[in-house]
C-alpha cells in the first residue's frame, strides 16, 4: 500500500479503530487512543498491506488487542459478555454466587487465551461469523481458523476438567 492510498483510507481506518475499541467497553478517550496506536501500527506497516479490505481487517485486529491490552492493564474486564442477562426463575442466594463465581472464573480463562484464539472464539461463538467470514477478516486460511477454534476450546475444556477435578 502506497502513502497515497493510506492517507485515503486513514479516516475510515480510524472510525473502523474507535468502533472496535467502543465495542469492547471503552470510553472516547481510550478508544481515540487505541486508534491513534492503530494508525500508527498500521502506518509502520503499510508496506506489507495488500489493499483496502486487507487494512480494515489489519485496523480492527490490531484495534481489538489494543483494546485488550489496554482493559487488562487498567484491571477492568470487557464487556462482550453479558453477566446482567434475566434468568426464567430466579435462583437461590448460594445459586446465583456459584454462578457469578463461575462466570468470574471463565472471564479470566478466556482472557488467558492466546490473542488470536480468543479473537477467533469470539468471532465465532459471540458475533456468530462464519469461518470463511473469520479467515478474510484476520487474513488467514479458513483451515488456520478451525485449527484456532479447536485449541481455544480445547484449552478451555482441559481448565473446565481441572477445575473439576476430572
């Protein structure tokens, strides 16, 4: 990608950026920034960018894991999942604990999870992508895709079994 073509796509690169730093809970300020670090990113390595649709999907890979990043070392944990969701019966006092502290628990294993795992989980269990929808956005083969999911669920499961003491 040339200069010329980056500094056409900058402005939609950048809203791509703040959108994707929103969405995972964070205010205008950390958002500009995640973007600003974005563009930044992205200007350094404009070289390998392929073309337009190849810098989207660089922007809001790059935007996500500095969002991440910048979450987890402020101490605050994303927002993707809802923990607020109504419950058909309301469960007793020590039910409702067992389950906050279960979900606590898988918060912080899924965070513990490679980057790129945890994006590609979180395509595909919580947004519902496709795997071929997956592969163009990170601009990797939809085989790598599949291979990600099975070691994020993996990883998963074996914590689930320890935790269990299975």
């Amino acid at each position: 990608m040339t200069q010329e073509e980056f500094e056409h796509q900058a402005a939609g690169l950048r809203r791509k950026a703040m959108a994707t730093g929103r969405s995972h809970g964070l205010g205008d300020a950390d958002a500009d920034d995640v973007a600003q670090d974005t563009l930044m990113r992205l200007w350094q390595m404009r070289g390998s960018i392929a073309d337009g649709a190849h810098a989207e999907a660089l922007a809001t890979v790059v935007a996500r894991r500095l969002a991440v990043d910048l979450l987890r070392r402020s101490g605050r944990t994303q927002t993707g999942v809802r923990r607020d969701a109504p419950h058909a019966a309301q469960p007793g006092a020590d039910t409702a604990l067992e389950e906050a502290e279960a979900g606590g628990w898988l918060l912080a294993k899924l965070e513990q999870l490679p980057p790129t795992e945890y994006q590609v989980l979180y395509m595909r269990q919580v947004e519902r992508r496709p795997r071929g929808e997956i592969a163009r956005i990170l601009g990797i083969a939809e085989t790598s895709v599949s291979t990600l999911l099975a070691r994020a669920r993996r990883r998963l499961l074996e914590e689930i079994k320890r935790r269990n003491g299975r």
